[in-house]
C-alpha cells in the first residue's frame, strides 16, 4: 500500500470511527472548532510580535504568561473549560487527563499513518461525575516559528535553552520537527 493509499484509509477509519452528527452535535463541533482554531493563531501572531521585539527569550515570557491569559478569557467569554495540554509537557499544568492522553496517543497514530496532523480533532459527549459534558480536541502541529524553543538542541539558542532550564526544570517540550503534533487545544462544557 502506498503512503497516499494508507493516508486515505487512515482518514477514513478515523471518520468512521465518529458517531454520526445530528444538527446540534454539528453546531456545537463548529462553535468549539471556532474557539480552538482562534486560540493558537492569536497566540501566534503575539509571539511573531514578541520576537520582532525581543528575541525568543521575550516570546518565551509572552507563551508563558499570555497563552493562560488568552485560555482564561475564552473561557469567560464562553463559559467553556479551556486549555492546552501535551504528551510532553513544557508546562507542568499542561498534563493530558486520561481522555486527553487517549486522543493525543490516537492524533500521534493518525500522523504517523500520514494524515496531515492539522486536520485531527476528537469530539464527544461523556458523562462526568454524573453529568453530560461535552469535549473537544484539536491538534496543534509545530510551525517552524516553534523551533525556536520546541526544536532539537541545534535548533534552539544557548539563551532559550538557559531561560527555558530555569522557568521550566521538568521540560519535556523539546526534540519536535515541523508539522509533528506538539499537544492540543482541549476544550470541555457541561451540556
């Protein structure tokens, strides 16, 4: 079979593997989709901002400090739980609960069967502590912008890598490749 055959059965297993959509289940995968797609493409534009004016080491402090802050907002704009998280955690925060780690696990696989990791995303409705709540996940691949601070040891400069030890002892963010999955946007509401 070749890579754009098993790319293509890859796609269509994970479709089918989704329960079927009714109008409601639709919209609400559309106003959740919105907000996730949102989040890193602002948190995108500020780093670009900060590196233009203070180098990676000033886009470290604005990923730190903003990327919480524009989560925070969303979710009092939407009433929606929202976070980042990550099999290899930068942040000690950022650490997948088990319905999170199971969808990171399954995004890797999907990418390695060759399905573009922008596409992934993972949604449902579970019940917890007694209570219907809906969640969603989106996939965030590594832009070339995140090498700077998310790459190989050759990637990323001797002043990130100083910065990063002292804000983050426990890294584990770090040995990425353009387009692999770094971690996703999750997202939960009770319904």
């Amino acid at each position: 079979m070749n890579r754009k055959s098993a790319s293509l059965l890859a796609m269509t297993l994970a479709l089918c593997s989704l329960p079927p959509l009714h109008a409601d289940d639709a919209q609400r995968v559309a106003e959740t989709r919105a907000v996730a797609l949102a989040m890193p493409k602002n948190l995108l534009d500020v780093l670009q901002e900060e590196m233009a004016k203070g180098g990676p080491v000033g886009a470290i402090a604005a990923c730190r400090e903003r990327a919480p802050q524009m989560a925070a907002e969303a979710a009092a704009k939407t009433g929606w739980q929202i976070r980042r998280v990550s099999l290899n955690n930068r942040n000690p925060k950022a650490v997948p609960d088990d319905w999170e780690r199971a969808a990171l696990q399954e995004f890797d696989r999907l990418a390695a069967a060759g399905t573009d990791p922008a596409t992934l995303e993972k949604h449902e409705t579970v019940v917890i502590d007694g209570k219907s709540t809906y969640r969603y996940m989106k996939a965030l691949p590594v832009q070339p912008l995140c090498l700077t601070c998310h790459g190989s040891a050759t990637d990323i400069p001797a002043d990130v890598q100083a910065t990063l030890k002292t804000l983050y002892p426990d890294d584990k963010a770090t040995g990425y490749m353009a387009g692999q999955i770094r971690g996703a946007i999750t997202i939960k509401r009770p319904l």
